[in-house]
C-alpha cells in the first residue's frame, strides 16, 4: 500500500522572498536547451 503524502510546507519570509526571486529569474541558456528536449521528446508514438 502506498505511503500518505504529505501536505506542502507553506514558505514564509525570507524563504518565500528566495523562491519568487528564482521564479522571475529569466532561463540560462543551458535550461532553455534542457527545455526544448524535454518538449520534443514527450511525443508518443502509438503507431509507426
């Protein structure tokens, strides 16, 4: 049987301020590349 999940701790102060920043931070050049493969990559291909 599987184990309960738990609940999302809720971020407050200063850690809640770390997170947006990261958030709104635009993407390197290296996650857009990370990006774009895992896009292409989620087709699924039922018949060939």
């Amino acid at each position: 049987m599987a184990k309960p999940i738990a609940p999302t701790p809720i971020l407050k102060g200063e850690a809640a301020k770390e997170f947006l920043k990261d958030m709104e931070r635009p993407d390197t050049p290296e996650e857009v590349l990370i990006k774009e493969r895992i896009r292409n990559n989620r087709r699924v291909k039922f018949l060939k």
